[in-house]
C-alpha cells in the first residue's frame, strides 16, 4: 500500500531499478545466514589453491535488452553531443561507477571540442593558408621588418607547411596551460557533486578484488592490519622483482636501438 509514495522505476514498476535488484541479490548472498542471507564466501569460490575452492570461474547478471538498448542508442546516435549522453540513465542501468565513468568522458570530450576549435585554428594560420604562398620562410619576416617586408607580415612556403615557430604556438602553449588547469578543477567539481547527487560518497572504500587477482596462486591470504578481515597481498618482493626485470628488458631493448 505504500508504494504508491515512492517514485517507480519505469521498467521494473517498483521503488528498486535493475541494478538496485542485482546489489540486493549479491548482498543476500554475502550475508550471514543468521541474517537471512546464504553467507556464501564467492571470493573462496574463486580462488585457486590450498584456501581457495576453485569451483567458480566468475558470476555476473545478465543483461535486460528492453532497457539497455534504448539508453545505448541514445549514446552512439551519430546526433547525440557529448553534453547531451543520458548519464543519468546510463547510471540506473549500469550503476554509479560506470554512470560515473560516461560523465567523466562526457565532460572531458565536451572541454576538448573547445582546445580543439583553438587548436585549428593556430594549425590554419601557421600552415599559410591566409598568406602569401610560395615565398621564402625568414624569422625576420616573421617578428619585425626586412628589406623585402617592410612591415614585418608573415611569409609561409606552402600551404601545409607548419611552421613551429609561429607567433600564434606559444600563445596556444599558453591556452593549453591554462585549460588544462581549468579543465581539472571543472572536472573534481562536477564528480564532487554527482557522487552527491548519486549516493557515491565512500565507493572507493567498497572496492573489490578483481577475480583474475583472487585467482593468482602468487597471492598470500593475510588478516588485514586494520580491522582483521581476510585480504589477499602480493609479496613485494616479487612485485619488485618484476619491475627491475620489466626496467632491464626496457633499458636494453633501448640501447639496442641506439
């Protein structure tokens, strides 16, 4: 009776979305039976080795075409800007992180579409296409006055001739220092307020092990130094190890080169 208070999902016509359902399977299935839950240690399951059952190669939900096919062709419409993608959408299907993924390439391509308007348009001038073709290329000719160009205009050889010394690449150098300075703070802004806006606060505490990790018999099973729990822990010696040896195969392919 009362769930005519809450707003309904248009697909499953209840307070909880498809991905609401699958968090709350995957939590009865860690709970403790006591709980109501199943208490099932899939992490175990998926592990390789003396503490490992190794009976699980992975477990994931299967997908709902009748909602994820409109969402996705609304993002690859040839039409759709990158402001305009249904993050909102993309997040009630696929969850906050992934929602959260599509904002952050949304935002980044939208604050692109403006270095790269800047961008063209001091590739156009350097290249000589509003100047004089054909003429010899002089640093004279470009900052200040000579016999043959008394005031200084610039001359380009062609009109795919770029020329790096142009007196616009410094000034973009300088655009591009500051965008990238405004890009950023633009960007922890808006993920500060969607994490708010989506209930993300503290995700990155729930992170989980990936399941190849768990599977690697290189790992070492420990009780975590800060609240006891069992947590897997790659020796880094070996993690060491591997890098001199990734470095040394680096450093000598480069030589050889040379």
């Amino acid at each position: 009776d009362m769930q005519a208070l809450y707003h309904q999902h248009w697909r499953t016509s209840s307070p909880f979305r498809g991905v609401d359902r699958v968090k709350l399977i995957i939590s009865i299935i860690e709970c403790r039976e006591s709980d109501g839950g199943c208490n099932y240690e899939y992490e175990k399951a998926l592990t390789r080795g003396p503490n490992g059952q190794n009976c699980l190669e992975a477990f994931f939900p299967l997908h709902d075409e009748d909602e994820m096919l409109p969402v996705l062709r609304k993002v690859i419409d040839v039409y759709t800007m990158p402001w305009n993608i249904p993050t909102d959408e993309l997040k009630d299907y696929f969850g906050e992180k992934i929602g959260l993924y599509f904002k952050w390439a949304a935002h980044y391509t939208s604050w692109m579409s403006m270095a790269a308007v800047v961008g063209m348009i001091t590739f156009v001038f350097s290249t000589g296409l509003f100047e004089t073709l054909g003429k010899e290329y002089t640093m004279q000719g470009a900052w200040g006055e000579d016999d043959e160009n008394p005031r200084g205009v610039y001359r380009a050889t062609g009109l795919w001739g770029a020329k790096v010394d142009h007196v616009l690449v410094p000034v973009f150098c300088v655009f591009m220092s500051f965008w990238s300075v405004l890009y950023f703070e633009s960007w922890k802004s808006t993920q500060v307020t969607m994490a708010q806006r989506w209930g993300m606060h503290g995700s990155e505490d729930e992170q989980q092990d990936r399941p190849t990790f768990i599977q690697n018999p290189e790992n070492v099973e420990i009780n975590s130094p800060v609240d006891g729990s069992p947590m897997f822990y790659f020796p880094p010696a070996l993690s060491a190890h591997r890098k001199n040896m990734g470095m040394l195969m680096t450093s000598t392919f480069v030589v050889i080169t040379m």
